[in-house]
C-alpha cells in the first residue's frame, strides 16, 4: 500500500463513561490513537425513519497494520474531517499483516 493513498486522518475512538460532577455519568468518547487512512465509497441509500429522510452510506477504511490498529474492535467509532463512522466489520485482506480493511457505515447512530 502507497502512503500517498493514505489522505485522511482518521481518529479512533472508544466509548468511556465519564463523572457529570453531579453524582451521575455520562457516556462520551475518547481518542485513542490517530492514524493515516484511506476512505473509499462503497455504497448508499436513503432511508425514511420517523418522518425524516435519513442518509447512509457504507465505506471501506484501510490502514497499515500497526499495534494500535491491532487493537481495535467493531464497538470503537472512527471519526474522519469531523464525521463519526461506525466499524462495522474488520478484516486482514492479504493475511500477511500489512493492512487493515474496515467495513464502516456513516449516517447512522451510534
């Protein structure tokens, strides 16, 4: 894989539960490593939910393999130029280590 396909910063993300200074939690997220990446459209749809038109559109996220890549799971997020992105599935596509290939969907809750 080139590095110069690599265009975007993509940030990873776990869900943590913070102190409300109250007493009470609150569940946020938190930035656990940043890294290159390459986002390519895979397909998407739209979607009418509540009476609102709702777009979502899946994506494929590839990286170097690297031990904080390694790391991650489908229940982190990814966040890319400010839009937070779903892992959906996580696969080694030439399982010799190299990359990661991560399914993600935008568009969607969290």
């Amino acid at each position: 894989m080139r590095a110069g396909n690599l265009r975007k910063n993509a940030q990873f993300q776990t869900n943590i539960t913070l102190s409300d200074g109250m007493g009470g939690v609150t569940d946020g997220w938190a930035t656990q490593f940043t890294q290159r990446a390459r986002l390519s459209p895979v397909r998407g749809k739209e979607k009418v939910e509540g009476g609102d038109l709702t777009a979502q559109a899946t994506f494929k996220l590839t990286v170097r393999m690297s031990v904080q890549a390694r790391t991650v799971t489908e229940e982190w997020r990814v966040v890319i130029d400010g839009a937070n992105y779903n892992i959906r599935s996580i696969i080694n596509p030439d399982e010799r280590g190299k990359a990661l290939e991560m399914v993600v969907e935008g568009g969607v809750a969290v």
